[in-house]
C-alpha cells in the first residue's frame, strides 16, 4: 500500500491538545502566541480542541500536562517551547522517555523547512515526536520549538501528517 492510500484510510479529524512550555507566559509575563495561533489553525481545519495549557519549563508539569490531555481524549498533542539547547529546555527529555515510537523524520523535516526560513540557526531546534500508547489508544506528540515561526511551519507538517501517523500509531 501506497503513502497516498495510507493518507486516504487515515482519521481526517481528530481531537488535540495545545500545551505550552514556557516559564514566561506561564507566569503572564508575556502572552502565549505561539500556542493561540496552533489552536487556530488546527480549529481551522475542523479538529476538536479538548485542551490548552500552558505550563512552566518544568519535568512534572510537562508530563502532567501530556497525561491530561491524554484522558480528556486528545489523539494529537502540540507542544511549543522547551526544544532548544538551554538548561530550562526540557520538554524533549520529559516526553521522550513516554514515547512507544519516536518519528526522528519530524524533526528532520521541521529542521530542513526552518533551514529554508532561518538558515543555520536552525540546528539549535530539536524538535521532535513521537506515538504514546496506553489503554488500547494512541497518541501523537508534536514538540515544536515555541517561536511563532516554528509553530508556522510546525503546523504545515502537522496538518499534513497527523492523521498519517494516528493511522499507523493505532496499528
């Protein structure tokens, strides 16, 4: 079977989460428009929003945000913030232990678009995702860096292969 008959068998709509890593905004110090224009485009495109948080650059906090979306039922969790090379950065390391499948191919991807748009700066991200499975479901975890350039061109991907991903996830 082909990638576009894949695609075609994939879930077209699905229910996500938008989690937020930043120390900032979880503060209020500054205002989460990374997270909002996520939540904007994936409503866009006719998926179901069943939460939005925004968390401190903090292990337990991240991972507790990621389970919480899991039992309100999300099927596809975008993170932003916590994938650069930083001490605080620590949403890889949180989420990564969680993951049944890590998608390297992602982060490539997202990398060599961001390289397109920002030149070499675009080995600091390390961005990543990858499938959780547990009570029978699967998950996909998206983790983009937290700039609203990465959220733009994360969500190009996403739209394009969540549903790709939940297929074969699933299986």
């Amino acid at each position: 079977m082909g990638v576009e008959e894949h695609k075609r068998k994939a879930p077209k709509k699905f229910k996500f989460a938008v989690i937020t890593v930043s120390d900032t905004a979880s503060r209020g110090e500054k205002e989460d428009k990374s997270g909002k224009f996520l939540i904007e485009e994936l409503e866009k495109a006719g998926h179901e929003q069943v939460l939005y948080k925004v968390v401190p650059d903090e292990k337990m906090a991240i991972i507790g945000a990621v389970v919480e979306a899991f039992e309100k039922g999300a099927e596809v969790v975008v993170t932003s913030g916590g994938t650069g090379i930083a001490s605080r950065d620590v949403t890889i390391e949180s989420l990564r232990p969680l993951f049944d499948k890590e998608l390297t191919g992602f982060g490539e991807v997202f990398r060599l678009m961001s390289y397109e748009e920002i030149g070499t700066a675009a080995v600091m991200t390390r961005a990543t995702a990858g499938v959780i499975r547990s009570s029978g479901r699967a998950m996909a975890v998206f983790c983009l860096p937290g700039s609203l350039g990465a959220a733009k061109t994360g969500i190009k991907i996403i739209l394009k292969e969540a549903g790709h991903v939940l297929k074969h996830g699933r299986e």
